[in-house]
C-alpha cells in the first residue's frame, strides 16, 4: 500500500507537470509564473518550499531526541521572517519586474557582474539544499521499498527532474500548493492522532513529563547534560533565539522563499501570502514539535531519529492515515526539490551564463543620456498612475529604453525558455552526481546550506532596499565574506571536529562579516546613479495597489493571522503548561 501509494504521486506529479507545461509559452510562465498568482497559490508554495524532508524528518528527529520546546520557541522567530520579509524586502523585489532575486541584486546596482555572482551562490548553496532534500526522500522510499538505493535514488531525481523541465514554476506553483494540503493534512492528522492515541493532549503530555528514557525532554530547555546535544538550559536558550534569528532572516531574503513573490498577482497578494504561510506553519509546528516527541510514548528507541514520522505511520496510525501521513512526507520533499531545482536552473541561464558568455538578455550599461531620459519617462508615468505605469517606468528605469530587441522577439524568448530547460537538467545531473557520492546528513547540509544565504545575503538584501549609499563593490564584497564565512567554519565544526562558542555560531559570524565586508568594500566607491534611480522606482506603489478595498482585505487577513497565533498560545498554555506544570509538582 505504500508503495502504491508512493509511486502513485510520482505519476501523479508528472501528469501535473505535463499539463501545466502546455501553458508555458515564454520566459515570463516559466520564470515566475507569468505574475499572476493569487494568494491561496502563492502561500501554498511559500509554506511547499520551506517545509521539505528537513522539517519532516531532520526538525520532527531533533524535536523525538527531546527538544519539541526548543524547537518551537526556534519556529517562533523562523515564522516571523515572513512578515518582515515581504514589508522590508519581498515587495520591493516584486515592483522591480524581476525573473530571478540575483538579477534583482543587478538591477539595483546596475551591476551584471554582481547579479552573476548571486547567481552562483543560488546555484552552489541551493545545489547543497537540494542534495540534502533528495538524501531525505531516499531515505523515506528506503523505508518502504525494497529496492536498491541507487535505483531509489534515480527515480526520485528523474521525478522531480522531468517534472521541473516540463512546467518551470508554472507547475512549481500548482503543485506545491496540492502538496502543501496534503502534507498539511498528514501532520496534522497523524500527529493528532498519535498523541489521541497516547491519552489525549492532557494526558500524554503528563505522560511524555514522566518519560524516564528522556527525563525533561518535554521542559522548556530539553534534554541537558555532556551526552546530549545541548548541554545546558542556557545553550539550549542561546541555540533557539541565535538558529531562530538566522532562520527568520532566511525566510525573509533566501530565494526560495522571496522569490516567491515574484509570481504574486499584486503587492497585497504578496502580504496576504506571507500572513497565510505564517499562520499556517505556527499551527503546523505545533503538532509536529509536540507529536514528534510523543513518538517516544510508543517507542523510543528509533534510529536513527530522522525516521520516526515514518516508523508512527507503519506501526501507530491507521493504515489509511499512514499511508497519507508518509506520502505527505514525501509531498513534502518532492515539492522542495522542484522548487529548489527550479532555482538553480533559472539562475544558471537567466544570471550566470550570460555574463559568461557575454550574450546577456538585458543591457546593464546605459549611456547617461539615455538614461537619465529614461529615468525622467518613468518619474512623469509614475505620477499619472496608470494602471501598468509603475512597473513599466521599474524596468523602463532599470534597463533604458525598449531598443533591444533580444527580450521582446519572440524567436530569442523561445530560445530563452529551451536554454533555460536545459540548463536545469544540467544542474540536475550535477546534484546526482553529488548525492549519489556524498554521505546522507539531511538536517545538517539543509542548515548549512540555508544559513548561507541568510549571512551572504540577508544584510545585502534589506540594505538594498534602505540606503543609497552602498555600491555594487561593497555589495559584492559583503556577499562573499558572509558566503566564506559561514562555509568555512561550518567545515571547520563538520568536518575537523573545531568547537565554536554558542555566540560565535558559523552563521553570527558570517553576519558580522558580511556587514563589515560591505563596509570595507564600500570605501572609495560610489554608488551608481542608474542603480539609485532604480531604487527610487521601488518607493512607487504601485497603482494597482492603492485600491482602499484590498487595504481593507489585507487588514482582514492581519486580524486574522493574530487571531490563530492568539489562539496557538492559548493551545501552549492549556495543552502544555499547565499539564506539565501539574505533573512535574
């Protein structure tokens, strides 16, 4: 049955992808989805690309060893990065009419040397992520079906492979949504039912306080002591609000999560969708923190823990509801790996090669006139606020007047879009190649890989939008200290066993490098006048979205995101502390 099931969604997800793909016609539906997604689809694929088999088996293991709480109070700040991201980064990207977050990076600094450079960091730190989501989908399948690994692994990689070359993000957006109720529904339900089946939320939180095998596993701190993970209550402190801050600046800026909003329909569905996607995972992570340590109730001595959602859908839930519950897990990481997939092939062809080649799409150097003119056009558009008028005078800005006929001719588009194609199943060989050679460690490339970004990018990408005064130098140079940084030391720690501080995490100090780099880099330079008269374009809303109606929609959405997070404290206050508070005295 969950073999069936399995290779049934595999089908399934080609058979989206097939039908999706007949509706790509140019770069615009491959790329971002012709910028025409509503909200339901954009938080669908919001929430589809962050959860993957990284949350459901590297975050739900970490939460069965014994640290739900830990992991929980880390979810609060993650979740957090939505809001922050699409108010202070993720709109801005949306009104620059970007395909890709690099070439947002190379507008705005009217540098194509720079848009390359984010480019391949997109194709080298999500390559690592990609790696570690399709490590986790062998993983599951292993457990299931008994076939040999290497044949396992091809088939998951032409899966989402195929998939990907057929339908861009145009099926990326279809599917991770379908994905995203459906692996909704398997933590939902198979964590409720899990936790129903140990006594109900009073009675098996009594019971997980009384768990001897992991005594305080179920506190606030988790497990402590020289044998555990975390040693102290104030490192298991120190280790939540330093990974949360990371991982909220990740959801904010990381290109699978901000990229996002590029495929949004307006700039008020680009907030509604990050209010969604913020709701929904402080609700999804309540179950899946709390139920992942009630595993224990049942057996606790599953290893490694990575599999312990899977052993409850074999062993403790119906088979029904095991069957959803473990092709929910792999819904999950076949969603992540096209959207990571997608990723890399976008950059590769829209970032990286034309700047190799010298053949690029758009003309990043304008000639001061032109520009200057251009820049004049788009400030008088911008005040008669016609319906398409922002936008147009963004790019108008940004890339000078329309005579190059590269990007509008329809021949070059298609060749475009076949470069494009291509280009991804290239990258999707290469990530094979290293999957098939590299050991598994699901949650530690996953971290490793997203905490790139969130050092080399996440000062770059809010300072962008702020100030005035940073130059393409100083952006380039903080991108590659944070990105050096982080890579270094965390090889370091992996790999040669070195011992940093708690407050000197990798990742801290990739921050602390990227801003100082930026700083340093910026000395002696001074900031381009087209990227400036582009940023200035950003501070335009659009007027699409001065509509007083969608305010009033979006404030709806507002009330409502509190309303379910007021609600999830209360569930933490009733269903956790005072049961444990009463089995504890």
């Amino acid at each position: 049955m969950f073999a069936a099931a399995i290779f049934g969604s595999f089908v399934l997800y080609l058979v989206i992808g097939a039908v999706v793909g007949r509706k790509v016609k140019d770069k615009s539906d491959y790329y971002v989805a012709g910028r025409a997604a509503p909200t339901f689809l954009v938080a669908g694929t919001l929430v589809a690309s962050f959860l993957s088999t990284v949350s459901f088996m590297g975050e739900l293991g970490f939460s069965y060893d014994g640290y739900p709480v830990v992991m929980l109070l880390l979810t609060a700040f993650n979740i957090s990065g939505y809001v922050l991201g699409v108010m202070l980064f993720g709109r801005y990207l949306r009104r620059s009419s970007a395909l890709t977050v690099p070439e947002y990076f190379g507008k705005r600094f009217n540098s194509p040397g720079l848009q390359a450079l984010a480019g391949v960091m997109v194709v080298v730190g999500i390559g690592l992520y990609l790696v570690a989501v399709t490590q986790g989908l062998v993983l599951v399948v292993g457990q299931l079906i008994d076939i040999p690994q290497w044949l396992l692994l091809v088939i998951v990689w032409a899966s989402y492979t195929i998939f990907t070359f057929m339908s861009g993000s145009q099926g990326v957006l279809v599917n991770d949504t379908i994905m995203f109720v459906v692996f909704s529904v398997a933590a939902i339900l198979g964590m409720g039912w899990i936790i129903g089946a140990a006594g109900g939320p009073v009675t098996a939180m009594q019971k997980m306080a009384e768990l001897t095998s992991k005594p305080d596993g179920i506190s606030w701190h988790g497990l402590t002591g020289a044998d555990n993970y975390l040693g102290t209550p104030a490192q298991a402190v120190i280790y939540a609000v330093t990974f949360g801050i990371v991982w909220c600046t990740v959801v904010a800026v990381s290109p699978w999560q901000s990229s996002r909003f590029l495929m949004a329909k307006n700039e008020h569905v680009a907030i509604r969708s990050a209010l969604f996607a913020t709701a929904a995972l402080a609700v999804t992570y309540l179950f899946l923190t709390f139920g992942g340590f009630s595993i224990n109730l049942f057996n606790d001595g599953i290893a490694p823990s990575e599999i312990a959602f899977i052993w409850a859908g074999q062993n403790i839930l119906p088979s029904l509801l095991g069957v959803i519950a473990v092709t929910g897990i792999v819904a999950a990481g076949l969603s992540s790996a096209a959207s990571f997939l997608s990723l890399i092939g976008f950059s590769a062809a829209n970032d990286v090669m034309p700047y190799l080649t010298g053949k690029r799409v758009r003309e990043p150097e304008l000639a001061t006139s032109k520009a200057t003119t251009a820049t004049a056009s788009a400030g008088t558009a911008v005040a008669s606020a016609g319906p398409s008028t922002p936008e147009t005078a963004i790019a108008t800005a940004a890339d000078g007047p329309s005579n190059d006929s590269t990007d509008t001719s329809g021949d070059n588009d298609i060749h475009g879009l076949r470069v494009a194609r291509w280009t991804m199943v290239i990258a999707g060989l290469i990530v094979l190649v290293i999957t098939w050679v590299a050991p598994p460690a699901v949650l530690t490339i996953g971290y490793f890989a997203a905490t790139l970004f969130a050092a080399s990018w996440g000062p770059i990408a809010f300072w962008s939008v702020r100030s005035t005064k940073l130059s393409a130098r100083g952006a380039a140079v903080g991108m590659i200290a944070g990105f050096a940084v982080v890579a270094i030391f965390e090889s370091l720690s992996e790999f040669a066993g070195i011992e940093l501080p708690d407050l000197l995490n990798p990742t801290i100090l990739g921050f602390v490098a990227s801003i100082g780099g930026t700083l340093l880099g910026n000395i002696g330079t001074r900031p381009s006048g087209l990227g400036n008269a582009f940023r200035e374009r950003l501070m335009v809303i659009p007027a699409e979205d001065r509509d007083p109606a969608k305010y009033r929609r979006t404030r709806t959405w507002v009330i409502g995101t509190v309303i379910v997070l007021i609600l999830c404290g209360l569930a933490m206050l009733l269903l956790y502390a005072v049961p444990y508070a009463m089995a504890i005295s």
